[in-house]
C-alpha cells in the first residue's frame, strides 16, 4: 500500500485508502493543509502574532502619511467596498471560493472594521513568519494565515434580536476561500512593506 510521502508520516495515501483522492498524502495531512496552508506549519496563534500586531499598528501609526501605507489602507477599503452585498451565513453555503472571499470582505465591513486594522494584522502575519524562518516557498501558508486572522476580526459571536449573543454560524474558515482571500491580502502586505521587513523600519 502506498503510504503518505511526508518524512514520518505511515499512514496511507487517500487513494490508497480509499478515503479521498490524493496519491501523495494521507487523510490527515490534506485536512491539515486545507486548514492551515501547510503540511507541516501549525497556525500561528494569537500570541504568537501580538508583538508582531503591537509593532506593526505603531508602525502604521507612524507612517501614515507614507504613500505604501495609505495606498495599502484604501487597498483594502476598495476591497472592501467593492465586495458586492453582505449575505446571511446560511445563504453562502456550497458558494464557489472566490465569491465566499468576497463575502468574508463584506462581512467586515458591514462588522466596520478599520481597513488599517486589517493592515496591521495583515503586516503581523508576514513579520511572524519571517520570524518563524517561513520564506517564501511557503507563501500558501502565509496567505492562508493572513485570510485566517482577518476573517477572524468578523466571525466572532453575534447578536440575536433577543440580545443573546449566538455562536457565530459562518463556517469554519478553511480550504480555497482562504486562498482567494490571502492572495489578495499578501499582494496589499507586500506593496505596503515595498521589499522591507518591518523589523527593518521599527529599528
Ligand atoms: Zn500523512
């Protein structure tokens, strides 16, 4: 039986099991890339990802009237505008990715997020990963934790009419959506960033 190629993995591959179609990695490994953008790199947490958030928001702060940072917010703001209307969570169920993507942007802003927040999460991301040693051959696993911590800003618990705060019933963030939506959050990042590490700029 052909078993998964990733070092000191021993379980079969999907095909081999039966379980899925990939020849190359097993079930739990394909489930494992589908959420966090790698085969092997965990999700970055939220503490993990603070300092970075602290120096990349003093940086934003800072820098305001540079034209990558301002360019970079009204990015995201266009992103935002422009992501058509903002759907309830059950009628975007089985939508293909990229229009799921969109609907992650309406969401925030119909949540009102502050594009230069997104920013600073967006920012945070790339310096941990630098950080992590992570380059870019594994841009994936990037781009799928920069979708991660901003569709995390707008998918927390909402309201009722009842005032009950209600689990959040978006569906858990994973798969293509979050590649359609990191794709275009890493191009902003990298415009905004111009080839420098943040790091870089604070000192
Ligand atoms: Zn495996």
């Amino acid at each position: 039986m052909s078993r998964c190629t990733l070092p000191g993995c021993t379980r079969p591959t999907q095909a081999a099991a039966g379980n899925g179609h990939s020849a190359r990695y097993c079930k739990h490994h394909v489930e494992f890339h589908r959420r966090h953008g790698s085969y092997w790199f965990r999700s970055l947490t939220a503490a993990e990802l603070e300092p970075h958030r602290k120096a990349a928001r003093a940086w934003i702060r800072g820098n305001r009237d540079d034209f990558r940072i301002s360019r970079a917010i009204s990015s995201i703001e266009g992103l935002m505008q422009n992501a058509g209307p903002w759907e309830n969570a059950y009628s975007i169920r089985g939508r293909p990715p990229k229009e799921r993507a969109n609907f992650a942007l309406a969401r925030l802003r119909k949540a009102g997020i502050d594009p230069a927040v997104i920013l600073e999460r967006i920012l945070a991301v790339a310096m941990c990963c630098e950080a992590r040693g992570i380059d870019e051959r594994q841009r994936e696993f990037r781009r799928v934790q920069m979708a991660k911590v901003v569709h995390r800003l707008a998918s927390g618990t909402h309201k009722t009419t009842s005032g009950f705060p209600l689990p959040s019933k978006y569906p858990r963030s994973e798969g293509n959506v979050l590649r359609h939506l990191g794709r275009r959050l890493d191009d902003i990042a990298a415009f905004a960033l111009d080839g420098r590490s943040i790091e870089e700029l604070v000192a």
